[in-house]
C-alpha cells in the first residue's frame, strides 16, 4: 500500500532561489544524469537530483535540513553532463548560501554582508571599531599601567599595542565563533529532526571517529580529487587552506611569545619576529600561498560559465575580501622593514579593517562554509550518509 504524502510548497522561497541566479532550475525535467555523473553522490537517496525536485516545489524546510547540499563541493561535472543545462550546480551553491542565511544569527547580517551595496557599511563599522580602539588606548594603558611606546623608528604597536590588538581581536571572534556555533548546532538539530520525521537511522558511527574522518578529508581536500570538470579547484582551495592555516598558527604563536615565554623567559624572543625568523618565514610562505591560491580560484572563475559555473556575489566578495587580506598583509611587511611610515600605518589601517571583516563575518559570509560543510560532513558519516566509494575512478 502506498502512502499520500502531503506537500507544502513555499513558492516565495522557489521564486527567491531564481532572483539568486537559479532559473536554471525550471529546466529540470528529473533526468538523473546529474546523480549518475557525481562521483561524490552516494547510491542511496543521491544528490543533486533529489534537490533540485525539492527546489522546484519549493521545500525550504526539506532543503535546508539536508546536508547533501553541502556534501556537494561545486565541482561542476553536474551541470557539464546536465542535458537540458539546468545548472545543479549552480542551484546547490545557491542553497548554501540561503541556509548560511537561515541558520545565521542574527540573520539580517548574512544580507547585509553579502549585498556589494552594503559593503561600504560593513567596513565602515571595523574602522569605526578600530579608531575607537586607539582613541581609549592611553586611558586604558594609564588605568592599569600598560605600555604604549614599544621602541623608536616605525613600529605599528606605537599605533595598536599588542594588549590592544589581541584583546580587541579576541572579543570580536570569540564572539564571531560563538555565534557560528550557535547556528551549527541549529543546523545539526534540523538535520536530525529530518532524519527522525523521515524515520531514518540516526547513527551508524561514532562522533569521535566521524570527526577525525572529516578532518582528513578536509585536510587533504580528498573529495575534489573526484571532482573532473574542475580538477583544478583542489589546487587553489588547498593553497589558499594552508596559507591561511599557516598566518593563523603564527599569529596564535606570537601571541604565545608576547604573553606566555618572554615574561617567564631570562632571555625574551625578539618581536616583532626578524625577517629570517622560522615563525616570520612561514608567515611568508603562507601569506604567499594565500594570494596564489586566491588568484588561481579567481582566473578559474572568470573562465566560461559552461565551464566553471556561476559565480555569485556571495563567491565574488569572500574570494577579493581573502585576496586583499593576504596583499595588505604583505605590503604591511614590506613598509616596515623600509620605514615608510605613513603609507605603513595606512596600509595597516586597512588590512586590520579587512582582517575584521574575514574573521568577524565569519558566521555570514561564504567563509561559514568552514563550519556548516564540516557539520554536515561529521554529520553524514555519523549517520551513514557519508560517500560509500561506488567508484574509485571519477566519473567521465
């Protein structure tokens, strides 16, 4: 006996995902060709065919529960083979960046964050933020006897002492990440209310070694090795990745450094770090592996659309925001060791405003695919939705 199963369609959310850029989505005639070519799709319940139905009807709540649509890492071979170029591709990344919204608190920041209308306000704020920062400077060190002067010539902590700098820093992203973890665990209970209604199996492996799966997997960027159409990609994602890891661990070393060894230390370390210095090297490195990486994914994707895909303002401003992060930094750099202070401090001003907004619109930005690609990856190999490997070549 089979069962009627009632629908609720949102037409408002499907017209929403065709003003994103996902018209394409009315050319679906449910083919499969799509769930065939995916190397990444699992035989059971496979994506994107599934999804793109569920968008046409308009099934938010079906849609933004499912953690296929982030187990999909745009590779493109979809929307390639796709017959009538209905672009599943290009509808997934869209479905991305409406559940970022969705899942967002507050969630009218994922719109003004992404809306290139509103960037002017969205780095207005930071600079505001920051001009504040060292307008309290001198009362701040006067009331609990904290330097303020670290040394003749250009130094940039005349201009932001550490305390300052990491201290104002450290608020805004722990509170950056405390808000992005409040909207990871919505999205982990919605997964898991889905699976319950739908009466599916909740768990088949740990949460510990379901964790260390996806951190391999993101570690080594396995999946887009599966990937044809945009073999590339694994390229740029993996240089930029480890170039931001590396400024990221460096920057939690010189935090280290300046409050942890050198009050303890007879003999402190030299900071700011000299240019031969192992830390400052791989600092370097890192921040040249950023902009390459950030310079190949922006050649890839100026490239034909039948080739790469639709790239969305959502794309477009977190790839320029991380490009321009990783140039200032190094121009920064480079100003010091040549004692040009003001277009140095200016310079600086910039990136630490660039910087803010990375870090602190983590939760709304593109760069929130950290977080809700890795729940759903931890999530579907917790429940057995994870890649079964039905293939070991990638799909032609």
């Amino acid at each position: 006996m089979s069962e009627a199963t009632a629908i609720q369609p949102d037409l408002e959310f499907a017209q929403e995902i065709v003003d994103s850029g996902g018209e394409d989505v009315r050319k679906c005639f449910q083919c499969a060709t799509c769930s065939v070519v995916c190397a990444l799709s699992p035989e059971e319940r496979p994506f994107p065919r599934k999804e793109m139905i569920w968008t046409q009807w308009g099934l938010k709540d079906r849609l933004f529960s499912d953690p296929d649509i982030w187990l999909c890492h745009n590779c493109n071979d979809c929307s390639v083979h796709c017959p009538r170029g209905a672009h599943p591709g290009d509808v997934l990344a869209i479905l991305r960046k409406l559940a970022v919204a969705h899942y967002s608190v507050p969630g009218f920041l994922a719109g003004w964050v992404n809306r290139p209308a509103m960037l002017p306000l969205m780095a207005l704020i930071p600079g505001l933020l920051l001009a504040l920062a060292v307008i309290l400077r001198d009362p701040i060190a006067s009331t609990f006897g904290l330097a303020t002067h670290h040394g003749e010539g250009m130094q940039y902590a005349n201009l932001f002492p550490h305390w300052l700098l990491i201290g104002f820093f450290s608020f805004f992203l722990g509170l950056a990440v405390l808000l992005a973890g409040v909207g990871a665990i919505r999205f982990w209970r919605a997964m898991k209310n889905a699976d319950r209604t739908a009466d599916r199996i909740e768990s088949t492996n740990s949460l510990g070694s379901s964790f260390i799966t996806v951190v391999k997997d993101i570690l080594t960027h396995q999946r887009f090795s599966k990937c044809t159409s945009l073999a590339g990609r694994r390229l740029a994602h993996l240089t930029a990745f480890y170039g931001f890891l590396a400024l990221f661990l460096v920057s939690g070393w010189a935090v280290i450094v300046l409050y942890v060894i050198n009050p303890l230390a007879e003999t402190p370390l030299p900071y700011p770090f000299p240019f031969l210095d192992p830390a400052k090297l791989f600092a370097n490195v890192g921040a040249l592996a950023l902009v390459v990486g950030c310079v190949i994914a922006i050649r890839d994707r100026l490239k034909d659309r039948s080739e790469t895909g639709r790239s969305t303002d959502f794309d477009w401003m977190f790839l320029w925001l991380l490009f321009f992060v990783g140039i200032t930094g190094i121009l920064t750099e480079a100003l010091r060791f040549a004692q040009a202070q003001t277009p140095g401090y200016i310079i600086y001003f910039i990136h630490l405003i660039l910087a803010f907004m990375l870090l602190i619109y983590l939760p709304y930005s593109k760069f929130a695919h950290l977080v809700y690609r890795t729940v759903a990856l931890v999530y579907a190999e917790h429940s057995g939705r994870g890649i079964d490997n039905r293939s070991e070549q990638p799909a032609q």
